[in-house]
C-alpha cells in the first residue's frame, strides 16, 4: 500500500508556495515603492506649493510695503509739505491737507496720514490722535526713529502707545523725515494703514497656518490676538521661527519662511498636512486592494503552473511504481521541457539497464553455481589427494612416523581450512595459513626441487578475502613452472598494501609462459582457470580489482592479486 505523502512535501505544493511567496514580496516591495513614491510626490509638490504660497505672499507685503515708502516719500519731499513746516503758510496747509485726501482715497486701506512738525504741531485727517507729543519733538522715540532713517522709509511703532486687544483699532505706521534744503530736520510724515491689509494678502494661507514675526521675537502679525500677552503661546511661535525650512516628520509640520524685505519682518507659512495624511490613507487602502487582488490572481496562476510543470513527473512517478512493483520496463514519451525530456531520457535507459542488470544477475547466479560445484571439487581434488595420500603410505613403509604425522596434520589443516565452514570469506591469515599446508604437503613430494617463501604483513592479517585464490594461482606455478626445471625452483608470496589496495604477489622462477595464453584463457588452475580467480574478484569488488600476470618464457612467472580495502 503507498503511503499518503503529506501535501507540503508535494512537489506542486511547493512550486505553488515557492511562487506564491514570490509573488507576495514582489506585490510588497512594488506597493511599497509605489506608496512611498506618490506619498513622496505629493508631499514635494505640497512644499512647493506651500513655498510658492508664503513667497508670493511675502512679495505682495513687500509691494504693498514699498507703495507706502513711496508715497510718504513724495508727500515728504513735496514743497508744498516742507513750506508749511517751516512757515505755517495757512495755504501751503490747505495744500498739503489736499494731498492727504488724495493719497487715502488710492487705497481703502489706509487709514490716517499724519504730519509732525519738530515743534509739535499735527497735522492729519485724524481728528482725535493717540500720539505723544511736545515742543521738543526730538525729545520722543519714535521721532527720533524716524529721523535716524537718514531720509529712508522706515517702519514705526508710533501708534502702538495705546495698545489694545481690539484688533479693529491696530494700524501698522510707515514713516518719513521731513528736511528743509539744508539737511536740518523740520518734521516727520507718517502713514497709517489698516491691521487687516496683512490679513487680506495672507488669505491663501490662513487654512494651513501663516504669522508674522520681527527679528526681536515680537510677534507683527496673527489672527489669534491672545498670542501678543500670552508668552508661551508666543514661544511656540518663536520655536517655529527658528526652525529649518522643510518637512519634520515628527510634527507631520511643514515650514516655509521668508523674510519681507525692507522691513524686520519674517514671514512664516506652516501646514499640517492633514490632506497628505488623508491621500495617504486612500492611497494605503487602494494599494491594499490591489495586492490582494494580484495576490488571488498569483494564487490561481501559481497552481495552474504547479500542476502544469508537476504533470510530467508526475507521470514519472507513476512509471516508477509501475517498475518497483512489476520491474518491467515503462516507457515514457520524451516530451515537454529540456529537463523533463532528459530525465524521462535517463529513465527509459535506467530501465534498459535494470533489464541488462536483471540478465546478468541471472548469468552471474549461474556461473556462481559452477564455481561451486568447482571448488568443491578443487577442495577434494582426487589427484592432489591420491598423491599426497600415496606419500603418507610410502613415508609409513620407511617407518618415518614423524613425516607422516606431519603431513598428516597439514592435509587436515589444509582442508579445514578449505571447507572454512561454508564460509566464502575469509581472513587474509587463514588464507595465507592454507597456502602454507599445501606448499608444506607439496614439499614432502619434490623435496629439493620446491623451495617457498611467505613474507606476511600483520597488519593486513585480519583482512577478509575470498577463500581460495592463492593456492590455485601457486598451483599452477608448481605443475606450470617448477616441476619442468632442473635445477631448484622458488615460489614467494608476499602481502603488503599499496595506496588503498591490498596486494597479494605470486612469483615463481619456473620456466614461464607467453602471457598471451592467460588472455585466451588456455591456462588452467587444477580446473579453475586464472579467468576463474580474476572474475571472482571483481565480482566481490568490482573492476579496480583483479588479477595482474607478468611473465618471461625462461625466467618465470608473477601473478599481483589486487583487492581494495
């Protein structure tokens, strides 16, 4: 039964949250750019206006401002204005009284013009004056005010002596030094216009915030009168004076200053952008709005694109079931994307290889079985036997007791160390130790002739090796190379590792063979042939292993067994 697979561990549940989590970051970082975007748009061009605001306002002050200087200016300078001063002509009084009507009929928003000589005397359209005056005129402040000018407009505080919370009677008084020819001071001129004049041509600024303040911190202008006894109130309009111009995100306070010039005047416009807050909210919920729907949109496509990249493996997977259960080949078409096409590619070729795999399993169970039944009879090889049994009869008939217990006990040993226990593998020391009772047994028959020698590594002695692969290889040494020879012949065997390989050498100096009839497999090991011995190597481990023959006709044979370890 196939066990359920939980659905986040799904490949299309993971494409889709893969995509769908992209989408999301994506439809975040683009709606938060856009939002800061706009709110930054918006909130530039609500400085610029608001800049554009208190500047032309300002400049309409100071236009205002300087038609004021120009006027006491010519009814200061006019001959008419200096005469009476200096003469008291009751004509040259009518004339200038003529010239005061004139100049307040240009403008509804002016209010007195009044006309002092150093002397004291007045005169204006002003009937009940609130001024301070004396015979010595140069005796008073704002007099003197206006004669240090030095002959310039300035601005006066002359009518403020009689300061009130009636913003109805507040008038903001330009004034003018009045000299006759010489330089000397005969008189000063003042105009008086109507607080409101400010008031009117700061309109436009009125519904985000906009005062007037001179550079002693006395506040000029604003509509609020309680700001002129009230000190706190008008330290917090000084702390907005001295701020920089620009956007302070902590008040959410824009400010814009701008000073009038020709006067001490600072003119300073804020707004609390309130609007920009609302159009904020607005644009946060449309973005909002959208995401959502490009996030619904990203879910829909999202498994749309899972089940349509998921299909073909999906269809892998079926086939691989469909093998694991049956191990029957599956074909698969070989279409869709280049990755899906070469992994269906590589599975109809694992497929061809798990049939081949399949066969030669089945080759290999087989020949496994006919190396058995060969082993076995190389384990009870009758010849091997008859002789070694012929020896023992013959050494008896001698009464040489001593040999035949020898070589008795080594013909025990040798095939306890055969049958092993039915075990195929076995340790590097026991399959040197049976190597060691044949080529005892073999000596007790040659005598002379046969000389070995084992040189074994005891480090490598627990190694564990397949049974049976050295004495055939000397085997065939002694009935190939050394029984033929005259003189005496050697065998040495010898263990040792190399890299990460242990190497089990044979060397004889018997008469040698042409190493191309081990490649036609002519060459036979007590029937187990050194094809036979190589090939159950490398089916233990692979192809980095096997046997390795060197060998000179006349001068001997080496055979190297190669095992990694």
């Amino acid at each position: 039964m196939k066990n359920k697979v939980p659905i986040v561990k799904t490949l299309k549940f993971q494409i889709a949250g893969y995509y769908l989590v992209t989408s999301i970051t994506l439809i975040f970082i683009f709606a938060l750019v856009l939002y800061y975007s706009i709110s930054n748009i918006i909130l530039a061009d609500t400085l610029e206006t608001t800049a554009n605001s208190v500047v032309q306002s300002g400049r309409y002050i100071e236009i205002y401002i300087e038609k004021l200087k120009a006027l006491t200016d010519v009814l200061s300078n006019a001959a008419e204005t200096k005469h009476y001063l200096e003469t008291g002509d009751k004509k040259a009084r009518e004339s200038v009284v003529s010239m005061i009507d004139t100049i307040l009929k240009t403008d509804d928003y002016f209010s007195s013009v009044i006309l002092v000589s150093k002397t004291g005397e007045i005169l204006s359209n002003e009937k009940a004056l609130d001024m301070t005056t004396s015979d010595d005129m140069m005796s008073e402040s704002w007099y003197v005010a206006a004669i240090n000018s030095e002959g310039m407009p300035v601005l006066t505080s002359a009518r403020q002596q009689a300061f009130s919370m009636d913003q109805k009677t507040w008038v903001i008084s330009v004034g003018q030094e009045i000299t006759n020819d010489r330089g000397d001071n005969i008189g000063v001129m003042l105009i008086d216009v109507k607080y409101d004049v400010i008031g009117g041509y700061l309109q436009d600024l009125m519904e985000g915030g906009a005062f007037i303040i001179n550079t002693d911190n006395k506040m000029v202008y604003y509509p609020d009168v309680t700001v002129f006894t009230d000190q706190d109130k008008l330290n917090a309009f000084i702390e907005l004076k001295n701020m920089k111009d620009g956007y302070d995100s902590k008040r959410n306070l824009l400010t814009k200053h701008y000073p009038i010039k020709g006067t001490n005047w600072m003119l300073v416009g804020t707004s609390m952008l309130e609007g920009l807050s609302r159009v904020r909210r607005q644009i946060f919920e449309t973005v909002v709005l959208i995401g959502l729907i490009l996030i619904l949109i990203a879910l829909g496509s999202g498994l749309l694109i899972a089940v349509k990249i998921t299909r073909p493996f999906k269809a892998l997977e079926n086939a691989m079931s469909d093998l694991e259960k049956g191990l029957l080949k599956v074909p698969l078409d070989e279409n869709g994307c280049y990755e899906v096409e070469n992994l269906t590619r590589h599975f109809n070729q694992m497929a061809d290889r798990i049939e081949q795999l399949l066969r030669d399993i089945k080759n290999n169970e087989k020949y496994l079985r006919t190396y058995e039944l060969n082993a076995l009879h190389s384990q009870i090889n009758p010849h091997f036997l008859y002789n070694t049994l012929d020896s023992i009869v013959w050494m008896a008939e001698f009464n040489d007791s001593a040999k035949v217990i020898a070589i008795t006990k080594a013909l025990a040993q040798f095939f306890r160390l055969s049958l092993s226990k039915g075990e195929e593998l076995i340790t590097l020391k026991d399959e040197v130790a049976h190597v060691a009772q044949y080529l005892f047994i073999q000596k007790q028959r040659y005598g002379e002739q046969l000389q070995y020698e084992i040189v074994e590594s005891e480090a490598l002695s627990h190694v564990k090796v397949p049974k049976i692969i050295i004495q055939p290889i000397v085997e065939n040494a002694i009935y190939h190379g050394i029984r033929n020879l005259e003189n005496e012949g050697l065998i040495q065997i010898k263990t040792y590792q190399e890299i990460q390989n242990l190497v089990i050498l044979i060397t004889d100096n018997g008469v040698g063979f042409d190493a191309e009839r081990i490649q036609r497999g002519d060459i036979k090991l007590g029937g187990i042939g050194l094809q036979n011995v190589n090939q159950r190597l490398k089916l233990y481990y692979g192809e980095n292993s096997g046997l390795k023959i060197e060998s000179v006709k006349g001068k001997g044979t080496e055979v190297k067994l190669v095992i990694p370890i």
